[in-house]
C-alpha cells in the first residue's frame, strides 16, 4: 500500500513539476513580449506596429496548418512507447516525424514567400507596405514548424524544461532582433522596419531549434542507457502506421486551434453590429468591443497561464498510464489536475471580479472597461477546466472530441452574441456572457466525455470548499479597498488576498498535506512553514 502511494505521489510529481516549469516559462515569455512591444512602437509608432500585424495572421495561420496537432501527437504516441518500454519505436515516431515536418514547413515558408506578392496583388493584405513583413516571416515557418518535432518528442518523455528553455531563448532573441532591425532599417521606411522587425521571428525560432536540439543531444546518452531494458519481440511499427496515427491525432487539434481565430472573427462581425442595433453609435460599439476583447480576455489568458501548462504536461502523462492499462494511476493524474485547477482558478475569478474596477483603471486606464472585465472573471474557472479536460481526452487519445465541443459550443455563442448583445441594458456584457457561455458548455462537454472514458467526475465537495474560501477572500478584500482609498492599493489588496485564501482553505480541510507535498519546488517549505502554527499535520 505504501509502495503505491509511493508510486502515485512520485507519478503526480512527475507532471506537477513540468507544469511548474512550464508555468514559469510562460511568465518570463510574456515579461519579455510585453517590453518589447513598449519598446518597438516607440521606434516603428502606430502605424509600423499595423504594417508588422498585417503579416502576422498570416504566418499564424501558415504555422498552423503546416504543425499544430503534431507536437501533441509525438508527445501522446512517444509516451505510450516509453511506457511499454518500445524505446526504438519512439526513436523511430521521431525520426519519421522529423522528416515529416522537415517536408510540411519547407512546403509552407516557401509557399509564403512567393505568395506574398499574390497576396498583395490580390488585396487579401490591403496596404501593398506589408508585403516586407510577410517575406520577412517565411523562413519562421519552417523552424517553428522543424523544431516543434523535437518539442512533441522531449515533451513524451515528460521532460518539460527544454520546452521552457527553447520558448524563452527564441522570446529573447526574437525579441533583441526585431528591435535592432526596426531600428537599423528606420531611415529607409517604415516597410523595411516592418520587415525588420518580422526578421525576428525566424532568428527566436532558429534559436529555439538550437536549444532543442542541445538537449536532443544530451537525452541520446540517456536513451542510450535505457536501450538495455528494451522490451523483446516487439514488432517495429510501419512508417505508414506512425504517419497515419500521427495524422489522426494531430488533425483535430489543429482544426482546434484554427477554431480561436475563426471565433475571433466571428466575434468582430456580430458583436459591434449588434450593439449599434442595442443603440450605441458605432464608436461606442467599437470603444466596447476593445473593452471585451483587449481588455477582459488577455486578463483571462493570464489568469490561465498554470492551467495551459499543466495541460501540456498532463498529455504524456495521461498517454502513459493509458499505455499500461494503469487505470488508478490514470484516474489519480486527473484527480490531482482537476484539483489544482479548482484551487488555482476559482480565487482568480473571484478575485479578478472584486478587483475589476482598480485592474481596469490601473493597467488600461479604462475603468469603464469594468463590467466586461467582471462579466468574464466567471472565464477563467470555466476556462481552466476546458483546458485540461481537454489535455486529458488528448492523453487519452481522443483528440477529436474537443474540437466536436468547441464546435457545438461556439454555434451556441453565436446565437447568444447576436440575441444577447442588441439588448441595451445588456450591451458588451450580452457578448462577455456569451463567451463566458461558449468556454463553458466546452469545458462540461469534455467533462461529460471524460466521465464516460474514464468514470471520473469533478468532486463538488472540493469545490465548494474552494469556492467558500475564494468568497472569504473576496470579501476580505472587498472590505480593505472600502476602507482604503488610492489605486495603487490593489497590490495589498493582493497580498492579504494570499493568506486568507490559503489559511480559510486549509481549515476547510481543501487544502491537504498530501496536495502540498505533491507541489514541486514550494510544496515543501509551505508544508515547513505550515508545520510550525500546527497547520498540515498528516
């Protein structure tokens, strides 16, 4: 019995510190990100940061279709040969993948590169200007598209930390790159510092290629040693076989993440339509459309950051324990997700719903933007869970489910959108709710499919308590800024939000020893910590 509790806290670690990792990456990339456009619309101004952002969708689109899907295929079909202990037919996805993606991304960066012309000529790109950024970003296709195999395939072995370190070498250096050739190429035009700044694109991915394949390198010796506990008698899968799985995997999540630009669209023609029906004048309509789609959706993403990572870390995991029939060890991974991303999300949204107001006036000095802002905070729970039931049905290998929901769902969103926005005392909050709306009949969509798979259900007692402590600490907050004035109050507000939550949690019995001790890197010293009011005990 110790042994497999042993076992269970070893495997939940396992994916916890990945999802740590990657979650620590993903914040160092935004940082990054958000200084450099501070940085490059001081040199390039407006209308150079347009002429940049018309390529951009573009090569989005290109990158896309030419890899998304594939990496989460590698890592699910690597992971079920690692765990059978087929270390030659992982080598073997990756080598025939290599090859594949090698083919896909030189195909697409050349068909960019001399369609750009056709795509101005033929005014899909409006301003003739942007034609340098478009060049510019073709040989970014094929490195992205090249180094996401060796992403898919490290990512199978549950190794997270070239992930990181690949995504935040090619932020960085993508990041230098665009701002010293908009500069150098200013006194030329704003094209050619347009183009310029594209460059960088396609110097981050190279980068990142070369981190990959520094750790490809150091993994060879450990492969090497693992070579000696290769299963016998297992018959080499046909290249055929693997290409075709591959395929079958990766095509739904691709067609998933072509779904977020669609409904972006979607978004952009009905939403600021129906609110000149509700009666808003059409620069209401779009000053309100910023409100949603500027404002309160980024803050949602940012609220998510673990949630994304955990679910990149949970798809080999989930594959893994699929692969040996460990269906305790399955069921325990999405326990322990589901846990964390109540206890992670819940407090993100009633916090972002309290403090919506002084977010709105601090960081976009909009504080209009508030009920939008607050219509969504409900998001960021809703949103959690979508993700990583969606991870886990992807580990599961039934990657086509989410993609079939976030079909059902956005079809509800925009009946919701074009109902619900043309209502004036609604306005913007009719599309937040249908958003909120969207996210949310995807997430217990897939949490339906993965009771049916799996028999799990999402424990409403620990979110209730979750939810109890969430509600303490918004009113703990609530209650500081009333009796506090200045907008800068808002990090304390977020400081004694912390503990309160934390400590409210704990009595509740939401918060365990055994959940700490499962959380790599601090799980420990909180525990410590913990320990000494005579919190935690086992």
């Amino acid at each position: 019995m110790e042994e497999q509790k042993a076992s269970k806290a070893t495997s939940n670690h396992k994916f916890l510190k990945g999802t740590m990792i990657l979650t620590i990456s993903s914040i160092v990339v935004k940082v990054i990100g958000s200084l450099n456009w501070i940085i490059l619309s001081r040199i390039m101004g407006g209308e150079g940061i347009g002429l940049y952002q018309m390529g951009f969708p573009i090569y989005l689109m290109a990158i896309t279709v030419s890899s998304a899907g594939i990496p989460v295929a590698i890592s699910i079909i690597t992971a079920e040969k690692l765990a059978q202990h087929d270390y030659l037919g992982a080598k073997r996805v990756f080598n025939i993948s290599l090859r594949l993606l090698f083919v896909t991304g030189l195909v697409f960066s050349l068909a960019l590169f001399f369609g750009a012309h056709f795509l101005i000529e033929h005014h899909w790109i409006r301003d003739a200007r942007a034609y340098y950024s478009i060049v510019a970003l073709a040989p970014a296709v094929f490195f992205v598209t090249f180094l996401s195999s060796f992403r898919g395939y490290l990512q199978g072995w549950q190794i997270m930390t070239p992930t990181a370190a690949s995504e935040i070498t090619e932020q960085l250096t993508r990041v230098v790159t665009m701002i010293i050739f908009a500069y150098m190429f200013m006194p030329y035009g704003l094209e050619y510092a347009a183009g310029g700044a594209s460059m960088g694109a396609g110097v981050g991915a190279f980068c990142g290629l070369l981190v990959l394949c520094w750790f490809y390198s150091r993994l060879k010796k450990k492969f090497h040693t693992e070579l000696s506990k290769q299963a016998e008698g297992v018959v080499p899968e046909s290249a055929k076989s693997i290409i075709n799985r591959l395929v079958k995997l990766a095509l739904p999540v691709s067609l998933s993440s072509l779904m977020l630009p669609v409904v972006s669209n979607l978004d952009m023609l009905i939403v600021p339509m129906r609110l000149e029906v509700a009666g808003f004048t059409v620069n209401e309509a779009t000053e309100f459309f910023g409100y949603l789609t500027g404002m309160a959706v980024p803050l949602v993403n940012l609220a998510t950051i673990l949630t994304a990572a955990l679910t990149i870390s949970l798809v080999p995991a989930i594959s893994e324990s699929r692969a040996l029939s460990d269906f305790a060890g399955l069921r325990e991974k999405v326990k322990t997700a589901f846990r964390v991303t109540a206890i992670v999300t819940i407090p993100c949204s009633v916090g972002l719903f309290v403090l919506a107001e002084k977010v709105a006036g601090l960081i976009y000095n909009a504080p209009h933007a508030a009920p939008a802002i607050q219509t969504m905070s409900a998001a960021i729970f809703l949103l959690g869970l979508h993700q990583v039931s969606t991870g886990i049905l992807q580990g599961l290998g039934r990657t086509s489910i989410p993609v079939m929901n976030m079909i059902l769902a956005a079809a509800v969103k925009v009946i919701l959108n074009w109902s619900l926005t043309a209502v004036p005392s609604l306005g913007i909050k009719g599309a937040a709710w249908a958003t909120v709306a969207d996210i949310g009949i995807a997430a217990i969509l897939n949490m339906f499919f993965i009771y049916k798979h799996t028999g799990f259900s999402l424990p409403i007692k620990g979110v209730i308590k979750t939810a109890i402590a969430s509600a303490v600490m918004g009113l703990a907050v609530y209650g500081f800024l009333a009796a506090t004035n200045g907008i800068w109050n808002i990090f304390v507000a977020m400081v004694i939000a912390v503990p309160v939550y934390g400590l409210v949690l704990t009595l509740l019995g939401g918060l365990s020893h055994d959940d700490l001790q499962d959380i790599p890197m601090v799980g420990n010293k909180i525990l410590t910590l913990g320990s000494k009011v005579g919190l935690f005990k086992k």
